[in-house]
C-alpha cells in the first residue's frame, strides 16, 4: 500500500536527519521509499526552503509536480491572500483527491513554522511502527495518510 507520510521537527536540521534514517530504512528493506521532500524554514526566513529528492527520473517530473502542488500549498499560496481564493481551492481538491485531506494540510499548515524542518515521503509497503520506532529521539510529530488503492492509483495517474 502507498502511503503518504510527513513528519515535522523541533529544528531545522531534523528533517535532513530523518531523511538519513529513513534512507538505511528503505536500504535494509523496512520500507520502499518511492518519493521524498525535505522542507527546512530557519528562524528569521520568510519562508521555508524545499528539497525535493527523488531516485526515479522517469517519474520525476510527476513527483515534483506533487511536491510543488502540495508544499505550494502548505507554504506559499496562503501568503497570496484572497486574489489566490479560487486557485488555493482548486490545489486543495486536488490535494485532497490523493488523500491528504484539508485537517491534515491545517494541521501541517500550523506545525510547520520557522524554525522547524518536515519531512514528506511517499513510500510503499512501510512499518510505520517500526519507523516511528527509528525516528525516536529525533523529535518528532507523525502526521500520515494511509491511502488506498484508488487513490494512489489517482496519485499515479495525476503526479506520475
């Protein structure tokens, strides 16, 4: 099963941490990583810096589409204000049609600020328990989405 996950980081540096652990994860066969995105926002920035990695080129110009879509609209469309209304909905459905619903994007909206780094990683065939497991000591707060076969069939077909 697909699964979208996101995790947020007391500092900035987290995230890249957790991308090291999640990596000698996916290496030890604990999970299929299938696309990731670090975002760091430092104290005093305007806004966070994105990373997107990816290790399949030919899916690559989809999955940044999806990062694009998402972190746009997690960290970038709210600063455009009302002239962005139509559009920040129209991300939102879109979003919310691969399974990350509006609570979750709020939820990130709000837990990501300066300061922080997230995580986001769409892998397959995952133990979140385990994982969660690894990610002890690092600081953390585990927001997933667990998708089903119909979404991640519509995530594939619109990011992929």
């Amino acid at each position: 099963m697909t699964t979208f996950t996101a995790w947020r980081f007391d500092d900035v540096d987290g995230a890249e941490r957790a991308l090291t652990v999640m990596q000698g994860a996916d290496d030890e066969g604990l999970v299929r990583v299938v696309d990731r995105a670090v975002v760091s926002w430092p104290q005093g920035a305007a806004r966070p810096t994105v990373r997107h990695a990816h290790d399949d080129e030919l899916r690559a110009g989809g999955w940044g589409a999806l990062w694009g879509l998402l972190l746009g609209a997690l960290f970038f469309v709210p600063l455009l204000g009302a002239a962005a209304g139509a559009a920040a909905g129209a991300i939102a459905r879109a979003v919310e049609a691969v399974g990350i619903s509006k609570d979750q994007m709020a939820t990130l909206r709000e837990q990501v600020t300066p300061g922080t780094s997230a995580l986001f990683v769409v892998t397959e065939d995952a133990d979140l328990d385990r994982l969660a497991e690894r990610f002890h000591g690092l600081h953390s707060t585990l927001v997933s989405t667990n998708l089903t076969d119909a979404e991640r069939q519509v995530l594939y077909e619109t990011f992929g």
